[in-house]
C-alpha cells in the first residue's frame, strides 16, 4: 500500500530526502532517529484522506502517532536503538530516548520544557485511534524503508508508556545535569536540523545556496580584500592614524594565524574607537577561511544604523552578502516576486518560496545581521527562529560592538558561543573598543544550578584570546585624540547646557540620555544656524539623511550642533571637535567620545564635556535610563572620570570597570513580566521554552512598543495594502500560494520600513500614544492620523516628556 507525506510525494521518498538532508547540518544521532520517525504517523488513514481532499470523519493527526511509533519500536528493538543512537550505557539512552520524543512531538511548534515533554491528552486520543485501527508501522519500516528490525505494535499502557517517555524530575533531572549543556544544545541542533529538512525536502528546495556559492565566495572575499590592502598599504603619504590601522589589521592577522593551531574558537579584538575594526575583522575571517577551509561568514551588529555602513563598505568592494533584519531588502526576493507577477508559472512560484526560505534559514556565505537575530537565535527554542540554527554550524562570526549587549550577558554569550563553536566547527571574534571580563567571577555558588563553572566546565581552560596588545594601541599619541572636562554643577539644567553648547565656536555633537531632554534641547538651540535633533522618533531614512547632513556642515567647516539620543554613539562614523555627553556608563561614555576627533584629523585636541542633567524637578536624566545594576555604573564614573582626563587614560580605568561589574552582575539573568530568569538554570533544568522566552530588547524596562507608518502625504495608502494582501492570502487556494502572499506581506513591510518609527511609552510616564488613522492597525502598525505631528526638523511630536529610547 502507498502512503504519502505530501500531496505529490509518497512517505518513504519524503522520510528518505528528511534524513539525508539533515545530515548535511549534523551527525547527531538523535537527529537521525527523529528524522526517520518524524512522519510515521502519516500512516494514519484519516490523513491521507486529508491529503486526497476527502473531508475525514474521526482523528487525522500524525505527530503523537509518529511518537507511538517510536517508543513502541524501541521498546521492541532496544539494543538496535541503542546503535542507533550510538549510545552503550543506560542513563545516556534515557536521555536520548526522551530527546527524541521531543523532536518528533513537537516538529510542528515548539521546543518545550521538558517537564511538559507530552501532552498525555494527546498521546491517549492518538493511542485510542491507534487501538481501533491497525496502522501497518511495522510493516512500512520494513517493506518501505527496508529497515530489519523486530516487529512492533502499539499495545498501549499508560503507565508502561510514561515510564519510557516522561521526563521525570527527580529521577532524570539529575541524569540531565550530569551533561546538561552538550544535551541542551544536542536538542536544540537536532531540533533545528529536522524542522530545516521537513522543511526543505517538503518544499523541493534541494538547492543550499551556503554549501554551493561558498568556494567562489570565499575567493571573491579574498581577492576583493587583497586589493583593498594593497591599496591601502601603497604610497607614502600615509597618515599616522592609517599607519596605525594597517599595523592592528597585520598584527591581529598574525596572531589568528599562529593561535588556529591552538583549541581556541572564541577570540576578542580590542582596539580603540575609528582604529579600522571593521577591515582588521573581515582581514582576520580571511584568515581563518584560508587555514580552515569552507567556512562562511556571519556579521552580527547591534543597530540597523551600524549594519548599512558595513553594507556600504561591502558594496564598495564588491563583496556578495545578505542582509537579514526588519528592514533588509532582499534584491532577489524581490526579483523573484516582480518575474511571477509577470509571468504566474508553478517554477517562478516555486523560486520565491525557495528564495524565502534562504533569509529565513541564513542559507547564504555571507550574512549581515543584528544581535536580535543571532543571540535569540542561540538559545531559542522557537519554531520559525530556529529554521537559522543549522547555518551557524561551519561559520565565523564576527560579532562587532560587543558592549552593547546588556552587561549581564556578556559573560554568559561568550560561554555559551565558545560551547557552540567547539561543537560545530566555527569561531568567534568578539570586536569591541570597550572590551569587558570575559571570564567567570570566582564566588561561592551555593545553588549548584546557577554554578556557570559546572555548566560550562571546559570554559575557564578555553577563554577568549585577545588578537591584540590592546594597551600598545590605547597610548598611542596618535589615539590621544580628546580630553574630558567635567562639568562640576549639582544642579545642571537644559538651559544651563543650552548656554554652554551655544558659547562654543566649533561644531559639537550633544548626546543626551532621553527622547524628551532632545527635544527640549533643540527647542532652546533651534534659532541658532545649523542645529539638527536626532532620535528615534524620526523615520530612518530621515534618520539618514540627517546624519548625511551633519558631515557636510563639517566637511564644509561650517559649525553645525546635532543634538541626539546614545543612537549614534557606537559605529557611526561622524567626527566633531567637541562632544557633550549626560551622565551614563563608562562603556557609553567612551563610545560617545569615539565621535570625537575621531580621525585626529583637527589642529587641536579634541573636548569631550561629561555632566550630570538635571530636570527642572531635580530628578537626573540618568537615572530614568539606567536602574537598577546599571545605577552602580554611573557611580563609578562619578568616582574614577576626573577632571582632565585624556584618551589614553581610559584603558587602565576601563578594566577597572569591568573587573568591578563583573563580580556584581548575576550572570544570565534576565527578565520576562515580573519574573526573573536564569539562562544557567533554564539549561540546568531543561527548560526550553522558558529560555526560549528570552528577548534582547526588554519592553519591561524600556517601555510599550508601538509602530507607526509615516505617510508621504493624505494619499499615501501603501499600508492599507497590506490588509488587502492579508484578504488576498485568506482567499488564496493552496498552501504556496498563501505562503507566497505572506512573503509579499513581509517584502511590503520591509519597504515601508524607511518611514516606520517604533516608539515606547513608559506607562509609569505621562505618555499618551498619537492618534493612528481610522484606529485600525495592520500588522500591529499604526498609521499616523495628523501629519502635522512629523515633521523633518522636529520628527514625532507627542507633547510629553522623559521619552525614553
């Protein structure tokens, strides 16, 4: 008898192309054992009706029927799958059984908690149906996949079943903990690697774009940058500061060179602010893709603003990639879509799908990304997030601007990549001007579950290794490029400041903790020539354009002020003589000042001015930014920045910082509601879904999110197109079809992304959100109602105050 897994393709084929594809992403063999059992419950009779368009009386769901068959035919043929899961001694197969369980009963969600492993509802319902039909999994095992095995059948007891299939707490838990990292992220690939295939091989996408464009990639990487370098390297009039650049991109080079044949794969790259990080760290991916073979490339940044100028550089050399975030435009997608609109064929039909399916999976030798993407992606135990997980494996990540994760995390990614690295054939290079401690704080850890030394115990003999004497470079004269003055006043305020910026003769970059201080900055600065506001409540491409506009007042020496929110402290390149900067954390602080002199391009040192903001009720701008472990930062820097300071005397001062946060911090944690989390126990306890609960942006603290679309004008009406795309896919016969809509959805909502803000109302505030047309939303996005309330100059208007970021 035929089965069939699709409506076009019979099980065995299916179950066939699922196991050998996910073998491309890994050896696991719990991956392999779920890979054949994933679908077996498509047997069912009621779902190939389903499939044959006949509306089926009575159960037709597959998944905890594939479970069944599993655990019955382990039961079964226990030595056999114990070889096949490559596993000798009891405890460890346990372990693997119930991984494998997870994967098959959850292929079409989520990961959970493995305390709520099965719905036993479920399995009772799939177990009923299976009693009163005989479903011929044994025979298909044999016949169809011509697998030898003793013979199976589902003779279901509860209580025979629960003990082969529950995770139990008390008796497993503990069984978990003796190897929980390396099960934890076994799960989590082996997971990952099966939902890529089903995938993949349900769609025909047999084509992987990493594994076939890699080879011609990596040459074009290669000879684009040795022309770059070389040149950068001719002449002789190069600059001091360019000397210098080329001296930090030849000796980290060297050194990666020399530590490939060591066990690291987690480096770090410490280097002063404008020192050429961006060059230094693609010349050292080259390296190691010349040593190490085919291994691709993921950039990972923390803004949408830093990631278009990497885009820049990239695009000026040449150098193929894609860009995944909520505002990439995806050039072939798009292509794709405009080819089908023309001509509606199955194959173009089919080549938008398959193009999709490459953003959505990182299926690509170069990608460009955001923290968001890669760090959820890490310990997610999602679905749709984790389809890119298989695509880490055999990368070199180069993760730029490091400081910008929460402090709390630092310790904890760094451990966490080092694991991930050594178990899937990639590197890391760890790229920050403010690098922190990297290892763990040595404490009494009387709760056993948040030891991160027991978790990761191989950690604190595989540290980063720095590519760099990053000392030598700090006291550089040449990186000598500002002095900091503090402003001694208790009782700073706007207009004090305001008197303050407009007595100065040369341009000044003013970078203030709040939406709200500003805009009232500007307000009082707005009558002098050439004052630009920018924050969050402009819409990027207006963000764009003012940063655009900055440089040239500057290239024209034309004194201009820009007056913004810490968006533009970390990656931007902008280069003022004087940079104004509230009270914030030492990190910030000299990411701030990195905009000044920045190319030592100016006849004089350059003034950084640090102060403490007061509001008119004598409440500081800094604390509505930083609460709570973040306080303790700002008293440091109210102790150690003195008066006078200069550049090269941040170094000492910045690993006393971090050497002090680190034995503070409570490595891992974060927050969901009101409940705080550890990432060390979520793994601990095999909790999936909790970990997975993780989001890098915590609206907690920074506020409601709300999205709302800028019209051009009274006539613009290209969000209302996204409900009609939304009726369109409802209507939409077939399943490609209405994935096809929904990719139209996303690609719409890309291009409208230049004129979309997400602004965050903190509900503690007296913040009202602004009127959106007809108080209708598409796709959680507002439309502005009154465009008088944007402007290019002054961007969002609400009328309120402490506007955070």
């Amino acid at each position: 008898m035929s089965y069939w897994s699709h409506i076009d393709k019979l099980l065995e084929i299916h179950i066939c192309g699922v196991m050998e594809v996910s073998r491309k992403y890994t050896s696991l063999s719990i991956a392999e054992m779920a890979a054949l059992f994933h679908d077996f419950g498509k047997i069912n009779p009621n779902f190939q009706k389903k499939l044959a368009g006949i509306n089926p009386k009575g159960y037709s769901k597959h998944s905890y029927l594939s479970v069944l068959a599993f655990v019955y035919f382990a039961k079964a043929n226990k030595e056999m799958c114990k070889q096949l899961l490559k596993v000798e001694d009891e405890d460890n197969y346990k372990i693997k059984v119930r991984q494998v369980i997870a994967l098959i009963a959850h292929h079409h969600g989520d990961l959970p908690n493995f305390r709520e492993l099965i719905n036993l509802e479920e399995v009772e319902r799939a177990a009923t149906f299976a009693g009163e039909n005989e479903l011929l999994f044994s025979s298909f095992l044999s016949d169809q996949l011509s697998i030898e095995h003793h013979s199976f059948s589902i003779d279901y007891n509860e209580g025979d079943f629960l003990k082969f299939s529950k995770f139990v707490e008390h008796r497993h838990l503990k069984l978990w903990q003796n190897n929980a990292l390396e099960y934890f992220m076994d799960t989590q690939l082996g997971f990952a690697a099966l939902i890529h295939a089903d995938k993949r091989d349900a769609g025909n996408n047999v084509w992987c774009q990493y594994e076939s464009l890699l080879p011609q990639a990596m040459r074009e990487i290669d000879l684009a940058l040795t022309e770059k370098f070389r040149l950068f390297d001719q002449g002789t009039a190069m600059s001091d500061l360019n000397r210098l650049r080329t001296a930090i991109r030849v000796e980290a080079t060297e050194n990666i060179s020399r530590l490939l044949s060591s066990s690291g794969r987690v480096f770090t790259l410490t280097a002063p602010t404008g020192a050429g990080k961006t060059y230094t760290l693609l010349a050292v991916a080259r390296e190691i893709q010349r040593q190490k073979g085919n291994l691709g490339i993921l950039y990972v940044l923390p803004f949408l603003s830093i990631t278009e100028q990497v885009q820049h550089i990239l695009d000026e050399d040449g150098i193929d990639y894609l860009p995944v975030n909520s505002k990439a435009n995806d050039k072939e997608l798009a292509t794709a879509l405009a080819m089908y609109e023309v001509n509606p064929t199955s194959e173009n039909l089919q080549q938008i799908l398959r193009q999709d399916f490459v953003a959505h999976s990182f299926d690509h030798p170069f990608i460009i990304t955001t923290f968001v993407q890669f760090f959820e992606t890490l310990i997610s135990n999602k679905n749709a997030t984790l389809l890119k997980l298989p695509n880490f494996s055999n990368r070199i990540f180069l993760i730029d601007e490091l400081q910008a994760l929460p402090p709390r995390l630092y310790i904890f990614f760094s451990a966490w990549l080092e694991a991930f690295c050594r178990k899937n054939n990639s590197y890391a290079i760890l790229s920050t001007a403010t690098m922190p401690k990297l290892d763990f704080p040595t404490k009494n850890y009387t709760d056993e579950e948040l030891n991160p030394f027991l978790l990761f115990e191989r950690y604190s003999s595989n540290l980063p290794v720095e590519l760099l004497n990053p000392q030598k470079y700090f006291s550089e004269k040449t990186f000598n490029r500002y002095k900091i003055h503090l402003i001694d006043n208790d009782n700073f305020k706007l207009h004090d400041l305001a008197e303050h910026v407009a007595s100065q003769t040369k341009s000044c970059l003013v970078i203030l903790n709040t939406i709200g201080d500003t805009k009232d900055l500007y307000e009082e600065l707005k009558e002098l020539p050439y004052v630009i506001l920018l924050n969050t409540h402009f819409i990027p491409a207006d963000r764009s354009e003012k940063i655009s506009l900055a440089k040239q007042y500057l290239k024209a020496n034309q004194k201009v002020i820009l007056i913004s929110t810490q968006l533009i402290e970390a990656g931007v390149d902008i280069d003022f003589p004087i940079v104004y900067r509230d009270l914030c954390p030492l990190p910030s602080l000299i990411q701030s000042a990195g905009r000044c002199n920045r190319n030592n391009a100016f006849p004089e040192i350059g003034n950084v001015y640090f102060f403490q903001l007061k509001k008119e009720r004598g409440e500081a701008s800094s604390e509505i930014i930083y609460k709570g472990e973040a306080a303790g930062f700002l008293h440091f820097c109210k102790e150690y920045i003195t008066d006078g300071i200069e550049e090269n005397e941040l170094y000492s001062i910045q690993s006393k910082f971090f050497s002090t946060i680190r034995n503070n911090l409570s490595i891992g944690n974060f927050k969901r509601g009101d409940k705080s989390i550890n990432m060390i126990k979520c793994v601990n306890n095999a909790e999936f879904e909790r970990l997975g609960d993780f989001q890098l942006i915590d609206n907690d603290r920074f506020g409601e999110q709300y999205r709302y679309y800028i019209p051009i004008d009274e006539n613009d009406f290209s969000c209302e197109r996204l409900a009609d795309l939304a009726m369109e896919s409802l209507n939409a016969e077939g399943f490609e079809k209405k994935r096809k809509i929904r990719i139209e959805i996303n690609n719409q909502l890309k291009v409208l992304g230049d004129r979309i803000i997400n602004i965050r109302l903190n509900s503690k505030g007296k913040q009202v959100a602004p009127a959106y047309r007809n108080e209708k939303t598409y796709f959680d996005i507002r439309i502005l109602s009154d465009l008088n309330n944007y402007s290019f100059e002054k961007g969002l208007e609400l009328g309120t105050d402490n506007l955070l970021l």
